[in-house]
C-alpha cells in the first residue's frame, strides 16, 4: 500500500452553493491508515463529498463529487428527556437523552 495520505473534502450542497467549485468546502487529511472517518452534526440535506491522495508520485487529483444525503436520526422508543427547541415559525430542534 503506497498511500501515505488522503484527503476528503465535504459541504452541505444547496441551490444557494457559489458557483466556485472551490469555495465552502470543509477539508481534512488524514494518515494512511485512517480506513473509516464518521462525521457527525452533519446538517440535514444533500453533501457533496471528494477525496484525494498521496502517493510517492505526489498527490491525485480530486475525485468525482459524490452525492449523499445522511438518513435522519431516530427517536429512540425510550428516552430519559426530549428537549424541543422552537427555531422559528415552522422549524423546531429536537434532542433528547437516552434512558439512564
């Protein structure tokens, strides 16, 4: 295995994105190694995601932008609290602590 590093690059897409292809992108770099990388407190919606990486020739270029869309979180069937948050007219937050 030749990869010493790769790169992935992530954001929320929306119809308000820039047109800079470049532009509000979150990017991390990570060691060989790293197989899996969890993200979490991830916004509803679509993400856009790619990825680079680092060989002994230098870097790849960047990937193909994949689309993918985190399912939302369920509400366990037992909970300790549930905490609603009135955001606005037509948006609340829920969180909630799981059983003790």
């Amino acid at each position: 295995d030749e990869v010493s590093k790769w790169r992935v690059k992530y954001r929320l897409h929306s119809p308000h994105t820039p047109a800079d292809p470049d532009s509000e992108w979150i990017e991390l770099e990570l060691r060989h190694f790293t197989r899996e990388l969890p993200l979490s407190n991830l916004p509803a919606g679509q993400h856009h995601f790619k990825v680079a990486i680092e060989t002994p020739d230098g870097w790849s270029d960047w990937s193909s932008v994949v689309e993918c869309e985190p399912p939302c979180p369920q509400v366990p069937s037992k909970l300790a609290a549930l905490l609603p948050e009135v955001l606005g007219v037509d948006e609340i937050k829920l969180r909630w602590s799981p059983p003790l």
